[in-house]
C-alpha cells in the first residue's frame, strides 16, 4: 500500500512549488489560508510556509515509503500524484485570476 503514500507525495510536492515560488518572489498567491478561502490573496510569507509545510510533508512520505524511480507501480504513483494536482490547481488558479479574485 505504499503507493497510496507515494501518490499523496507527488500531490503535496507538487503543491509546494507554486506556494514556495510565490513567496520565495515576495509576491500574493491564493493559499487556504486567504479570505475568500484559497481565492483572496495571501502574503509572500504565509504562501513560503505553507510551500515549506508541503514540501517536508512530500519529503516525509517518501522518507517513510521510499521507492526505486523507474518503470514500476511506485513511480507511477508518484508520477499520478503530480499529474492530479498540478491539473486541479491549473484549472482552480487559471478560474480564480479569470474571476479577478485575485
């Protein structure tokens, strides 16, 4: 079962980057955190540490579920994980700036 851990890994890895980057540029990004929730703004700081939180929460998966990249069920898994959420926050984000929330 595994996998399953693996999977969220790539999902919260993948949610980091956006959070991470954003505050990182000292620049507003729509985190859980913002009013409305996860469409108003939110500040550079609040998106680095909840960027940082994702990250060290991805690492720690796969810390507790290491897996062997490759062809294998574990990499797909990773790779599906990823693939989910960075197709969910796409669609979510691309509707929130079209909306003008943020």
């Amino acid at each position: 079962m595994s996998f399953v851990a693996i999977f969220f890994a790539g999902a919260f890895l993948c949610n980091a980057m956006p959070h991470l980057t954003a505050g990182l540029r000292g620049e507003m990004f729509p985190s859980p955190f913002s009013t409305p929730r996860g469409k108003g703004p939110s500040s550079p700081l609040v998106n680095f540490l909840w960027g940082l939180l994702n990250a060290l929460i991805g690492l720690a998966l796969l810390a507790y579920h290491p897996f062997t990249p490759g062809v294998n069920v574990d990499s797909a898994a990773l790779l599906v994980g990823v693939l989910v959420m960075g197709a969910f926050t796409s669609v979510h984000f691309g509707r929130v700036r079209r909306e003008g929330l943020f």
